[in-house]
C-alpha cells in the first residue's frame, strides 16, 4: 500500500506547484506564447492518493497514469475533478479495464493496439482521443519512427472510434532540445495536411528537467511528476 503523504509534504507540494507554475508562464512569454494553454500534468506513478488528491484540489486538472494496476487500485478514492491521461506503455489485454476510466491515451504506437481500443469504445459507445508517441531513436523507448509518423496517422486514422488529437515523446535526456524541434516540425507538418479524423491539437513532451525547453518548442503538455511530487522512493 503507497502510504499518505505527512502535512509538511502537502506543503511542499503546494510550494512545488507554485514554482511550476511560475517556470510555466516564463518559458510561454519567452516562446511569445502567452496567451496560449500549457496544461500541467500531474504524473502520479507511485504517489499517495492523498497526494494527488492534493494536488488536484490545488489546481491540477490533468493527471498520468502510468501502470493499469495501479490505476485500477487508485480509481475509486481520486478526486473526479481532473481528466486522467494513460500515457505508459498499454498492452492491448490490458485496454479493457481503463476504456471507459480515462480521457484520453497518449501512448499508441502500434496498429494492433489502435485497433483495439476502437473495437472496445465501439462496445460502450465512445470515442477515445488519442495521441501517437514518437520514438526519438531509441530502442528501449517505444513508439513510431519519425519517417512512419504520418503514414501510420492515416491508417490508424480510419477507425472510426478514436480520433487522433496529437503527438507524445519521450526525448533522450541528453539531447532533448534536437528531438524536441524534430517533433515540433513533424507536428507542423501533419497538421498542414489537414488528415480526417486527426486534429493537431496536443503536443505532449517536457517532463520536470526539460519542461520550459518543450515550451520553447510549441509542447502544451508537460509531464510533472518529481518535481511536483518529490523524488519517488
């Protein structure tokens, strides 16, 4: 059981917050992106419900969810006032227990897996916004390769109970700043294409060491979670 969080850790996690939100708007006015949303994600793989829900009744509006079984232990006791993303890797088995439970899912990178969560939103008459995660030439990392990209958009594009809303990666940490323009120009030029059933309005890199970085390249999804959260144990 992930034990609860103590009050001196709420109140870093409100302090936490506060600065995020400060290096957020910062990294927008130097982009020349002030007026444009850059939504916080909570990543909570391993933090106490308590804590996210701390969070969430602090300002957050959007959550990760990394692994199906700890999701599933946690559903129940989150506060219902963020939308949950599933942005780890999702094996097609596994589809069933969170189709109806999140918002969208930021990690499809396979036909196979497309396939199978439109057949299982067709069952309960929904339409799952998902993003397609890039791999930035890293074999340990999954996703589509940066030539397959758009390819692979028009074919998952077709089924009729997902619709794609954007990109994910998850860059090499030492050398972010290349894949983040690379991502940055292939989310500018699938969206010129005007594809059906693919609307360009998510751009999902940036975790707690690159996040202003990925602003600075047009990211308006950043994934928080150490340095909202603290170091995971």
């Amino acid at each position: 059981m992930i034990k609860s969080q103590s009050s001196d850790q709420f109140e870093h996690i409100e302090e936490n917050l506060k600065e995020i939100i400060s290096a957020v708007n910062e990294a927008k006015i130097k982009a020349g992106r002030e007026d444009e949303e850059v939504h916080i994600m909570a990543v909570t793989k391993t933090v106490p419900i308590d804590a996210v829900n701390f969070a969430i009744q602090n300002g957050i509006k959007l959550i990760g969810e990394n692994r199906v079984q700890e999701y599933m232990s946690k559903y129940e006791h989150y506060d219902k006032g963020a939308n949950v993303h599933f942005i780890g890797h999702l094996q097609t088995n596994k589809i069933k227990y969170i189709i109806d439970k999140v918002n969208m899912i930021e990690s499809v990178s396979s036909v196979k897996l497309a396939n199978e969560i439109s057949k299982r939103c067709e069952r309960i008459n929904k339409k799952m916004d998902v993003l397609v995660q890039i791999n930035c030439d890293e074999e340990s990392k999954g996703g589509i390769p940066f030539p397959q990209a758009e390819e692979f958009i028009e074919e998952i594009s077709a089924l009729d109970n997902i619709k794609v809303r954007g990109l994910m990666t998850i860059p090499p940490i030492d050398n972010s700043e290349e894949y983040f323009h690379k991502m940055r120009q292939l989310y500018i030029d699938i969206s010129s294409k005007r594809l059906d059933n693919v609307s360009m309005d998510f751009l999902s890199m940036g975790m707690s060491g690159d996040f202003e970085q990925a602003i600075l390249h047009g990211s308006n999804i950043i994934r928080i979670g150490t340095m909202l959260f603290g170091a995971r144990k």
